[in-house]
C-alpha cells in the first residue's frame, strides 16, 4: 500500500481505490504523485476487469493490493456490478477513481458512489461522449481536443466536470499522436482532481461541482496547454 507521508500525523489519508482495464497510465500518475508527496491518499487497492494488464503490473510493483474481476465471468451486467461494489466497498474508499475502465456502469452503482467516484475522458465533454474520441474530433475538423476529469453519474460521460484541459489539433496529426498529446494533460489533471479531493476541497452538490466553495462553470477548470 502507498501512502503519502503527511506533515500531520493526525490528517487521515483519503482512501482511494482505482478501476482499471489496460494499460494504466493514469493509475501510474496517480502512483508518481504519491511517490512525490503531493497526494494526501492512499492507494487502497486497484481492481481491473482483465486479468494480465499493465495496468496490474504497475499496481504491484508499487505495493497496491490488486484483485481481478472478469465480467466475462458474471450472468449479466447487473451480477457484475454488484459483486464488483462489494470488492469496492471492502476496502472503504473515500473515493472511487475510474482510470481507463472499460465497462458501462449501472445507475445503482453510479448512485452508490454518487459525490466520490471520478471518471476521465478523453474529450473536451460534452463533446465526443463515449468512444474513438481523438478521431471522431479530428473528423469533425475540431482545433482542439482534450480531456475531461468529471464525477460519475449515471449518464454516460455526463457527470458534472471537474478539470478540462485542451490542447491544440495541428496539420498533420492522427489519432495515435493527438491522443499522446492529451494523454501527457490526462497525467497532469488526474492527480490535480484527486488532490482536491483529499483536500475536502472538491464536493458535487445538486449534480454540480464545487471548488474551494465555489460553483465551478459546466466545463469545470480550464486548462489550455500549447504544448505540442
Ligand atoms: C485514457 O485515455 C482515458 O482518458 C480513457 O482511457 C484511457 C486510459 O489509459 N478513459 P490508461 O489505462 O490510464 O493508460
């Protein structure tokens, strides 16, 4: 288990478990800024629905209990997400993080953990919900692309966003080097959410998010990077 060391000892770390299925990249950004003492978390445990995933790797090499629960294995989708809220709820999460986890989640699981489960996107939302977002955007001849940090409701892609940064499209970009692009924003403002969070800084209320105790605009904090 990771945990940040905190300048106070009475402070307890929030509890977070994060959901995966691949690669885990943004699972290792959270696990960097850990490493860095910039997270007031602790990294509970990771759970993925596909066993042999990097993502895995990067949870064990950083001490973080795993557990693998194939929904491939399960009757339906709603079997899936109950067993799957139990695992969850097993290891007392303040906070549920959604990283690269590929599954459609029922409305009960999403008003379960309705005000501390987060989700990333990779769009500007609500622009190009669901999936292939990086081409659907340069189809549609957008300038900019980018990713969403939201919290999870039961829409689809749709919670209330936190943090959105944009990055530019350029002549000659594809699918595989826009979404580098904003994979490098996705590392940044993952941690960036999360910590606010731990901060109690971060709330969802009446289905909008609130920032240091204001109600932040429908996109959430705007970040522009000119980074190519
Ligand atoms: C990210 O692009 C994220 O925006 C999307 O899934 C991808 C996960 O990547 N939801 P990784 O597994 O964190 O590398």
């Amino acid at each position: 288990m990771i945990q940040t060391s905190l300048k106070s000892a009475s402070l307890k770390p929030t509890r977070v478990v994060v959901l995966i299925s691949g690669s885990g990249s943004n699972l290792q950004a959270l696990i960097d800024s850990c490493h860095a003492g910039e997270l007031p978390i602790e990294l509970v445990a990771v759970i993925s629905n596909r066993a042999d995933v990097l993502g895995l790797t990067r949870a064990q090499d950083a001490n973080i209990p795993t557990a693998v629960l194939d929904h491939k294995n399960f009757a339906d989708r709603e079997t899936f997400d109950r067993a799957l809220m139990q695992k969850i709820d097993s290891y007392q999460p303040d906070l549920v993080v959604l990283a690269g986890f590929m599954r459609i989640l029922l409305a009960t699981f999403t008003q379960h953990y309705e005000g501390r489960m987060f989700n990333i996107h990779p769009s500007l939302l609500p622009k190009f919900q669901g999936l292939h977002t990086h081409q659907r955007a340069l189809d549609a001849g957008e300038k900019h692309h980018g990713v969403t940090v939201h919290f999870v409701t039961a829409e689809l892609d749709g919670g209330p966003a936190i943090v959105q940064a944009s990055v530019p499209i350029v002549a000659g970009d594809d699918a595989k080097s826009l979404a580098k692009r904003v994979q490098q924003q996705e590392h940044i403002i993952y941690p960036l959410a999360v910590k606010w969070f731990a901060e109690g800084k971060l709330k969802m209320i009446e289905g909008k998010t609130q920032l240091k105790g204001e109600l932040l605009p429908a996109a959430g904090v705007q970040i522009h990077s000119d980074t190519l």
